[in-house]
C-alpha cells in the first residue's frame, strides 16, 4: 500500500533532484574553479532552503545533497592526490 504524497512533498522531491541534477560534479578540492563552483551551490542551495524554510523534509534533502557533493569532491581530491604522488 502506497500512501499519499502531497503536492508540496512532489514538488519539494523534484526541486531537490533538480538542484542534484545540476550540482552533480563538483570539482576537486584543488581545482582552480572550485571556490566558485562552491559559492554557486551554497547560494544556489541556500535560496531552495529560503523557499521551502515551512517544510523541514527540503531541508533535509538539501543537507544530505550537500554532503554526498563534498563525498565526491573529496573522492575527487584524493583521486587527484594519488595521481601526483605517482609520478
């Protein structure tokens, strides 16, 4: 049995995976876009939370976007890390 999902529940679904469809690939920490590519995802991030600041299920999917990001982002890093220390 399935329940019922609000429309602001959709909607709040839908603009969370759209704002992860659009930040997916960060950068590695020590990229020189990185700053930048940061700042825009924190405002970016923070505008959705200003919208929706009534429901706190935005606000938690934003936070575990957020942190999956730094994930790749360090991942990245330390990709990017091993590949120097080899040559």
């Amino acid at each position: 049995m399935h329940g019922n999902v609000t429309n602001e529940e959709w909607q709040i679904f839908k603009e969370a995976y759209q704002y992860f469809s659009d930040h997916c690939l960060p950068p590695a920490n020590q990229d020189e876009n990185a700053v930048d590519w940061w700042m825009s995802a924190a405002k970016d991030v923070g505008e959705l939370d200003a919208k929706w600041k009534d429901y706190p299920l935005m606000r938690s999917l934003l936070l575990a976007i957020y942190e999956y990001m730094e994930f790749k982002a360090k991942e990245k890093t330390r990709e990017v890390a091993e590949f120097v220390q080899e040559q």
